[in-house]
C-alpha cells in the first residue's frame, strides 16, 4: 500500500468542518436515517439550502430501537476514530452522552484479551464511548435535525428520478398513505442523493432497472449469531476496576461455541453483555444459558451477569459480510453516493460499523470541497470510500474468513497463509510489546491503515518477540 493512501486516510480521520464554504445544492436528499444517513445530512448541511432525510421508521421515540436497524439492540461502541470525527463535526455530543449515563473510558478501564492472555497497554490514552446505539443515535438525530436548513420526512424510498444523465429527485410512498400495495407514489426533487439505506438497500436493483450498471455485489460467508442481555450495574464508573471488555477465543480455546465474548458498561446503570458464534454456535438464547456459557469464560464474565437482568437475551443473526464496488461501475447516474452499510457492511463485533459511517462522511465532505465535476458520475468519491472500505474490510472480513478457514480445514493460497501467519504474529506480540500493540490498536481503532501494520521497522519488534519469523 503506498504511502499516499496511508497519508489520505489519516487525513479522512482528522477532518475539521469547512468554514464559509459556497452552496452546491438547492436541496439534497438522503434516503435513511441511520448513524451513516445522518452524518451524510450534517456533511450536506454545509452544501445545500435544504437537506431532506427520508426515513420509513418513527423516530420520534428517544433512545428507542427502530425496526431498521435490527443489530441496534446488541453492543455498540463508538471507536476513538469515529468519536473524534463526530465531536468535532457535532461539538458535545460526546458530553451529552454522558449527561445521559454513558461512559467515556479510558485505557485505564479497558480490557483486551486473546484466550487467557490480556493485550499489554500501549501508553496512549484512546477512549472509547460506551453507550447504547439507540441512545447514540437519537443523540446524532436530534444534533442533525436541530439544523435550520435539515428536516426528517417519514417515508419510504422506492426509486429514482433523473435528468441529464444525473439524479434529479427520489420517489417515495408516505406510511398511511392508503393500503400498503396501494400507496400513490411521490416524489422529491433534489439536486444531490445519498443512499444510506442499510444491507438490504434497492439503490443497485434500481440502478440496473434504470439503465445503469449495479455495482458488483462481493460476499464472505461468515455467519454470526448474537445474543445480548442487559444486568444491572450497582458499581459507578470511577469505582470500577474494567468497564469495557473484549474477549476473543481461537477455535482452540475450549469457550462452549463462544468465539467472542464483549461487555461494556452503558446508561441507566447497566452492563450491556454480548456472546458471539460462528455457524451453528449459537450461544445464550435464555437467561440461564446465557450465564451458563459465561461461567465458562474468564471471571469477569460471571461477576458482570450476576447482577438482575433488565432486558432479557436479544439474538441478532448476520449470515455474511458484503460490500458493493461501485469504483467498477462504468455507467453510474451524476450526483448519487452511497454509504455506510449500503456500501459495506460486516461483522459488527469489531466494533468498525459506526466509526466507518463518520469516515464515509469525511469522505464525502472531501468530494465536496474539492473541485470535483458534479455532473459526472461521483467517481472520485467513490475511490475515496474505497480507501476506508479496504481498511474495514482488511480487518473485519480478513479475521472472519482466516477464522473460518481455519476451523473447516480450508485450504488458501500460500501467499493468503503468508499474510495471515504475520497477521497473527503481529496479535501475539501486541500481547507483550507496547509498541505493537499501539500499532495494532490504532488499526483496530481505525486511527491508522492496515498496511501499516507491515513497516519494517514494526515487523522488527515483532520479529524481536517472536523470535524472526515475522520479518521473513
């Protein structure tokens, strides 16, 4: 990977909002209102006289769940790179959060283990945001929408308008607008359109109907299953001795069908526990087994679980990770993006989704202030994603398929197994050196590119603790 890319990526992470920048847009629309729709809305709240985010599920309930986003009720937590994009772009919210009962943890209070052994400390003082994804969202949503210039329609996206070989509106169906087969369509005039609508966005369907090229869906079967319980959590923060917890477990490891085990302290006093498994495991579908699988784990697991439960075990299933190359497309409408999890979307345990829906954004505030063509296809934009795509994608989607590879006995490509063994020798060292596990942190964190992983002079510690092979 070229040191420009690893340069451009920083740069995304440590994007400022522009200051008296001209108007492109008389109005732009946004078609979801997710984490990623709203970061989009706020970038575009810069660029456009109005900005409408379209969005089929009620929002108006605080801090509540919404049926699109079915992964919300497990743990979320806002990595340091998302969290420092979106307090600088949304100044406080990460107060307010805590105003709210989250919790801003330091290193201090966060533990990382492989199996039985806990990552060593890097000496940097990265927080994280400990908060329940529909507190954090309605958070964003009520920062977002407050803007004179935003507003939230209650409706759904079924398609597109166009003019001039460049998006110019969305179609849309409004809830109680008579039967559901029935509805009149409508439709929004816009200047610019983002699709933030999830996994199971229709934008390349809609694309192909209409004339232009879907972007080839890639797919990595790595089917996950979730469980996640709520415990009460009489010990404040301060007195704590842990307050986030991740504990990842090789197929090795003799943890029940648990493959990840996470918890982390969030609002309301409580103790927010996820049990993860790969293909048939599915760990903790009742309270009972639920702890049961946790008294198996490292104690902490136990001491968390043993308090009252106040929400009993929500499942979620992802049965693979996918992404969608729009950088292939040949023939794509002007004035059209996409993000968040309608571009790529993975394994939610590494904790990326979020922090990558901010980066995104950061991308699409770049787009903007450069001096892009605006009636061509957004193709600079698109490759601008492909940078925090490869980078989430490197990460999430390279350990579940190493993980799942190993455990059928697949075979890979001597140059894949390479890669993969250096990989692990990198984790094993963060275990001992700090120096490596910073690296390996700001990675995982996404404050650095994977590729940096691989500088000679890091795979020289590394080689230095794991006696050479790292280096060859």
């Amino acid at each position: 990977m070229s040191e420009s890319v690893v340069a451009l990526f920083e740069s995304l992470v440590g994007a400022e909002p522009p200051h008296e920048v001209p108007v492109l847009f008389d109005t732009a629309c946004v078609m979801g209102g997710s984490i990623a729709g709203l970061l989009a809305a706020r970038v575009l709240s810069d660029r456009a006289r109005k900005v409408v985010i379209i969005e089929p599920d009620d929002t108006s309930a605080q801090a509540e769940s919404r049926a699109g986003a079915p992964q919300g009720r497990q743990v979320h937590t806002l990595l340091p790179a998302g969290r420092l994009w979106i307090e600088r772009w949304l100044p406080g919210v990460s107060q307010e959060a805590q105003d709210r009962g989250a919790s801003l943890v330091g290193p201090d209070k966060q533990f990382v283990g492989y199996d039985h052994v806990r990552q060593a400390p890097d000496g940097v003082d990265h927080q994280f945001l400990a908060v329940g994804r529909p507190l954090l969202e309605s958070l964003v949503r009520a920062r977002v929408t407050a803007l004179p210039n935003v507003s939230v329609l209650r409706a759904q996206a079924t398609g597109l308008l166009y003019g001039d070989d460049a998006v110019a509106g969305v179609r849309f169906t409004v809830p109680g607008d008579g039967d559901q087969g029935k509805r009149a369509e409508r439709s929004l005039a816009a200047d610019f359109v983002v699709d933030a609508m999830g996994r199971s966005s229709r934008l390349s369907h809609w694309l192909g109907q209409d004339g232009y090229d879907e972007p080839r869906l890639e797919r990595l079967e790595s089917p996950v299953n979730y469980a996640t319980a709520l415990f009460e959590r009489p010990v404040k923060l301060p007195e704590l001795d842990v307050a986030t917890v991740l504990q990842l477990f090789t197929p090795q490891y003799p943890s029940g069908g648990v493959s990840v085990a996470a918890a982390t302290v969030i609002e309301g006093q409580q103790w927010l526990v996820m049990l993860m498994g790969y293909g048939d495991n599915r760990p903790g579908r009742t309270i009972d087994e639920f702890r049961a699988h946790c008294a198996a784990l490292p104690a902490i697991f136990s001491d968390i679980t043993s308090g009252g439960v106040t929400r009993d075990v929500v499942t979620y299933r992802q049965a693979d990770s996918r992404r969608r190359h729009f950088t292939e497309a040949g023939h794509l409408p002007a004035r059209l993006i996409s993000t968040g999890d309608a571009v790529a979307s993975f394994n939610p345990v590494y904790g990326q989704g979020m922090s990558s829906a901010a980066l995104h954004a950061s991308c699409l505030a770049s787009y903007l202030g450069s001096s892009s063509e605006l009636d061509k296809a957004a193709t600079e934009f698109f490759h601008l994603q492909q940078v925090v795509v490869d980078a989430a994608w490197a990460v999430s989607a390279g350990g579940d398929a190493a993980r799942i590879d190993a455990e059928n006995g697949t075979e890979v490509p001597e140059e894949v197994r390479q890669q993969r063994r250096i990989v692990q020798q990198i984790a094993g060292a963060a275990l001992v050196d700090p120096e490596v596990s910073r690296a390996f942190n700001n990675v995982s964190y996404m404050l650095r590119h994977p590729s940096t992983l691989f500088e000679p002079q890091l795979l020289q510690a590394v080689a230095a603790t794991t006696g050479g092979a790292a280096a060859s």
